[in-house]
C-alpha cells in the first residue's frame, strides 16, 4: 500500500552517533596527535615523545612528564565532556588551555583502541586501563572494569592503536602511511618551534633516529634551525610588538624581501594553539608581494596572544580555523608591521652595500 512509500524514521544506534560525532573531530591521525600533544602542554609536560607506526594509522603513541592523570579520574577520562579544564559556560571564553570541552580522548576511543597508563607525582605506581568507546575494557570478561596498578614514570602515556578500525570507509580513505606520517610531522614540527622550554621528539617505531628532536634549552629561532635548517633560519627577522588598543601581543620570525621559498610556510599561532586563519595568510601574502618574485612565497611563524574572550575558537569541531574580534584592524596591523619590518631590513641592507 500507500504506507509503504514513507519512510520510517528509526533513531540510530547510541555508538554508531558517537561514531559519527567522532569523525567529525577526528578526520585522520595527525587530527588525533595535535589534540594529544595539546594535553600534554597543558598538563605542564617538558618532555614530549612522539612514536608512530604506519603514518599513525597502526600505533600513535605519546609520552609526557606532566601532572598526570588521578587515578580516580581514570574511568571517566574518554567520556564525552569529561574535562579538569572547564567548569560552567562562562569559562568558555576565559580558557587559556588548548583543549575545552572534552572531547578529544572520547572521540579518539570510539574510533580507535587506546591505554592510558598514567602516573601524578604523590602515587607510588603508575596506574594503567585500555578504553573502547569512552569506557574502560575489563581486562577479562566478567572482571571489574578499573586501571591497574603498573610500574612507570611522573607524566602519561596514551597510545591509539587501529585508528578507525570500525569506520571501513574512512580507513580505506587514509592508505598513504607516508602521507599520513608527513602530516603528522608537520603538527609536530609546529608545536615543537612554538614551544620554547618543552623538548618534543617524534620518531618511527623501530628506527633509532628522530625525524624531530628539540631541547628544553633551545629558543624558537633555535628550534627553527634544527628543525627548518640554517638556510631559513638565516633569513629570518625577528618580530616583535606589543597593540594596547586590540590587548594584542605579536611575536615572530618572518623571512626578509630577499628570501622566498616555493611554497607559503605559515605556522600561525593564536594563543598558543596552532590554527589556521586564511584571512591573516592573505593578506601576509598580499604584503610580501611587493617584494618577492612573482610565484614565490615567505616563511613566516607568527604568534599571537590576545584576550581569550576575543577568539572564537569554537567555529569548527577541529578548532583549526579561528575567527577573533576586530580581525580586519588586528589584521591591517600585523600587516603593517610586518611591512615595516622588512622596510627597515631592506633600508639597513641597502645602505650597508653602498658603503
Ligand atoms: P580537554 O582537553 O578538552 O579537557 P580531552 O578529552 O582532551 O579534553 O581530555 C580530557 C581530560 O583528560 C583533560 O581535561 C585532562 O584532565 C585529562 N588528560 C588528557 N590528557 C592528559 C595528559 N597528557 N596529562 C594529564 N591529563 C590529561
Ligand atoms: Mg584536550
């Protein structure tokens, strides 16, 4: 009959929502290690090791030394919205950790297998629980489902393994490891230049050299050397400014008018999280036109700090893409000093090759 041609609305399973909600914040691996790497700083950690294997598609796997994680909070911590970071909607606009609503390790367990064995410095042992979809497995069927006490270090391990062993289509998206492991560095290296006083190392399982290693002693312009190599580095002038009017702090290294590299390299920081903002990468493009040959592009690393309230870093589930108040003056004015940045260094360099 007639009936048959409508359709019966079904309400979807509880995990296969979860599924979907976590796919929507965690689309590949690099996704997963940017929000693990943000815990580990904002846990106060001044080591953080990477390991990766199959681009982070078999085995994602960081190392901390930071406060750790209680063991009292261990069976809630891969739950949705479970956070020691943000108490009431308010707080939403004051935050000045990278993480804010609790949702990354909760999105990571519906997608992958993860452990986390963790160790606060006032516990004699490290406690250890693997999760599956926000919750922690028993160890044996039928057994109590709890961490279990380990030997380990102050500081936490979290590993995911299988990323996306339950979402065929999605796993079958992602078969370029070396792709997916570039990606991956790429994170990394951004996080390890910003973060002056945190050594990061990022490695392959199985090789004995890191493809990124920096030291708790090294300044930026140190960890863009090791990382970038002396042929940036050497070209770089420094930024630095303070715009009362817009409570905005700009620190950088930008390449000078006689440098240019194929390809933009923008590593954008705004309050320490690294984002991404089209407009600021435009018009900064637009600056150095001026100076550059055609089809050739700077490298600049730019860190901003502004009134949190000022960001709207809730625009996307990724949280990559931010908006904050005032952009078009914000932007007209890193514009400007930017532009008389290299103004300046053009002038200096003029004049000391006519002397
Ligand atoms: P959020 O960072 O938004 O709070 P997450 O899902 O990323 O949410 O993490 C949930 C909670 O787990 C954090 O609030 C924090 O208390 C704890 N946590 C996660 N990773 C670490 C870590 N590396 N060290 C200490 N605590 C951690
Ligand atoms: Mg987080």
């Amino acid at each position: 009959g007639d009936s048959a041609a409508v359709p019966t609305i079904k309400r979807l399973d509880e995990a296969v929502v979860n599924r979907i909600a976590a796919g929507e914040i965690i689309h590949r691996p690099a996704n997963a290690l940017k929000e693990l790497i943000e815990n580990s700083l904002d846990a106060g950690s001044t080591t953080i090791q990477v390991s990766v294997k199959d681009g982070g598609l078999k085995l994602l796997q960081i190392q901390d030394n930071g406060h750790g994680i209680k063991v009292m909070d261990m069976g809630i911590v891969c739950e949705r919205f479970t956070t020691s970071k943000l108490r009431s909607f308010d707080d939403l606009s004051s935050m000045s950790t990278y993480g804010f609503r609790g949702e990354a390790l909760a999105s990571i367990s519906h997608v992958a297998h993860v452990t986390i064995t963790s160790k606060t410095k006032d516990s004699n042992c490290a406690y250890k629980a693997s999760y599956s979809d926000g919750v922690i497995i028993p160890s044996k069927p039928g057994a109590t489902a709890e961490p279990k006490p380990c030997a380990g270090n102050n500081g936490t391990q979290i590993s995911a393994e299988d990323l996306f062993y339950n979402v065929p289509t999605r796993r079958k998206a992602l078969k370029n490891a070396s792709e997916e492991y570039n990606r991956i560095l790429d994170v990394v290296n951004r996080y390890a230049i910003h973060n002056e006083g945190v050594s990061v190392t990022c490695k392959k399982v199985g090789s004995n050299t890191p493809d990124v290693h920096t030291t708790t002693t090294a300044t930026v312009l140190d960890n863009i050397r090791q990382i970038y190599g002396s042929a940036v580095a050497n070209e770089l002038l420094s930024l630095e400014k303070n715009f009362p009017p817009y409570q905005l702090k700009v620190k950088g290294w930008i390449s000078n008018a006689n440098y240019s590299v194929k390809k933009f390299a923008f590593l954008l920081f705004i309050n320490h999280r690294s984002v991404d903002s089209p407009a600021i990468r435009k018009a900064i493009e637009a600056v150095y036109a001026a100076y550059l040959p055609k089809n050739t592009h700077p490298w600049v690393y730019l860190a901003l700090e502004m009134e949190p309230r000022n960001v709207d870093v809730n625009v996307h589930p990724t949280k990559r893409e931010v908006h904050f108040m005032n952009e078009e003056e914000i932007i007209a004015t890193i514009c400007d000093a930017i532009q008389d940045r290299l103004g300046d260094a053009n002038v200096s360099r003029n004049f000391l090759t006519q002397t």
